[in-house]
C-alpha cells in the first residue's frame, strides 16, 4: 500500500472486492469492470441496462463486468458488492450471470437475508460472504508473467508512480505488444481500463478514509478534482462528493482470504466491507 494510503481500521486499499450497505439509493445509467451484486434487504429493487428498456423487480440482481446499468433500489436498506472480475471470486459470479443483468431467484434472495439476520455489521456480513459467496469461488488462469504486473499494480504504488506500458512490460518480461495481449487474454480487459478501475478503487477508500476530493484524485492518480467526479460519474453512477459527505457514518472491518502458497496462479481474493449511505 502507498504511503500516503490514510486507511480506515481494518480496510485494505487494494481490494479485489469492495461490499457496502446503507440507506437505499438510485443509480444513473453507467457501467464498470467488476460484477455487481446488489440486493434489497427490505422488498424490491429495479434495475435495468437503460432508459430504453423496462424496469425489472426483484430482490437482489447479478451484473456483468461493463455492462450498463440503472438501479433504483429507495425502498430500504440496500447492500452492494463490487467485485473484480479478474478474481477468483469474480469468476465464479459470472459463471452464474448469462446475461447482462440476472434478478436473483427469490428463494436465494430470502436465504441470503436470512444469513444477514439480525442485523448488518462488520462480523455478520463477513461471515455472509465467506459461507454464501467465497465457497463458490473458482481458480482463475492469469498468466504468470501477468500476475507479476498484477502484484506490482495491488502494492498500491503502481497506480501512483510509472504505469507506462514500457515499464509494465519490463515487469512482465515480455516485449509490449505480447505484454498487452496476454494482459487482455488473461484479465478480460484492456490494461489502461483496468489501470482506471484500480484508479477508482484507489480515490473511493481515500474518500472514506476523510481525505479531500482534491486529495484523492491526486493521490490515486487523477489529473485533478474535475477529471475523478467525471470517472465517478460515467464508472459508479454517482459522485465523489456524495461519499465524501457520507464518511463520517463509515466504518470498515476487512476478510483477508490466505493465499494458497502451492499454486501462484490464484489471486485470493481480499475484501473492503463498508457502511455507508450510498456508494453505487
């Protein structure tokens, strides 16, 4: 983690996934590249890809990595999971997604407010994630040469410092246009949309760390306040000053999965939880 990460107690800066609950929300239309998972915990959500389609209700929907979305989810307590794609976690929601957008059966949705009962925190909904989510996690082939890059990128600098493709590359040990093909095989998306999701993942826990908004898009990499609002905007449906003012009702606890030392091909999955009032 860079040092001038400000984390909050128990959060980590680079994580493969970010769940966040609080009080309901609406959602313009945008996308961005990790599945969504976002349920109601009270009645129904609506969701859907945009203003030219028809709201569909449910309690709980699935997204797929860049696939546009609109949700209006007012009626209560709603809680959301933003997980990378490229995890091992990530690819076991897709392979539960074949479509754009999948509203959760009923039954699961009940099943899985049954498990957040009697009430969210840090401990119930870790407990949540590991039981309902982490065990249908799979293993996800990332190329050796990828992983280092990976690595390099998650320490937290990397998003800070040279992030040029010559020096990604020389990480990987591989020529640049080899380097950018095997990074699009391996992770399902362009290096520099990948590098801007990590940009944004960066600025989001400096906001609920209290920082300023001109603090965390210097800090993760932004040319300046202008250009994170608009990323915010087009990526999350929201603004960064929306969680700004929202910080000061956050907390953060973090599950931390252990790496599995015999097979370097696993990326283990780490998780920032935060309450907050609305991060979608």
């Amino acid at each position: 983690m860079g040092e001038s990460i400000r984390p909050m107690h128990g959060a980590l800066g680079w994580p493969a996934a970010m769940v966040v609950w609080g009080p309901g929300f609406t959602a313009a239309r945008h996308s961005h590249h990790c599945v969504q998972l976002i349920m109601a915990m009270q009645g129904t959500l609506l969701v859907r890809s945009g203003p030219e389609d028809e709201w569909r209700k449910c309690g709980a929907v699935l997204i797929r990595p860049d696939a546009f979305h609109e949700v209006d989810a007012r009626a209560g307590t709603a809680l959301i999971a933003f997980v990378d794609s490229e995890s091992e976690l990530g690819a076991a929601l897709c392979n539960r997604i074949d479509r754009n957008i999948l509203c959760i059966t009923t039954r699961q949705v009940e099943r899985w407010r049954a498990a957040l009962q009697p009430g969210l925190s840090g401990e119930v909904v870790d407990q949540w994630v590991r039981k309902e989510l982490l065990h249908q996690r799979q293993v996800v082939d990332i190329h050796p040469r990828v992983l280092r890059v990976l690595k390099y990128l998650r320490e937290g600098r990397g998003a800070l410092d040279d992030v040029s493709l010559k020096t990604l590359a020389g990480i990987s040990g591989l020529s640049q246009s080899r380097f950018m093909h095997v990074f699009t095989e391996s992770v399902r998306v362009p290096l520099r949309r990948y590098i801007l999701w990590l940009r944004l993942q960066r600025a989001a826990c400096e906001l609920m760390c209290g920082v300023t908004v001109t603090e965390a898009a210097h800090d993760a990499g932004f040319s300046d306040a202008a250009h994170l609002d608009r990323t915010f905007r087009r990526m999350l449906g929201t603004t960064p000053t929306d969680l700004a003012l929202r910080k000061r009702s956050s907390r953060g606890v973090s599950i931390l999965v252990e790496p599995d030392l015999l097979d370097p091909r696993i990326i283990r999955p780490a998780f920032t939880l935060t309450s907050s009032q609305n991060l979608d």
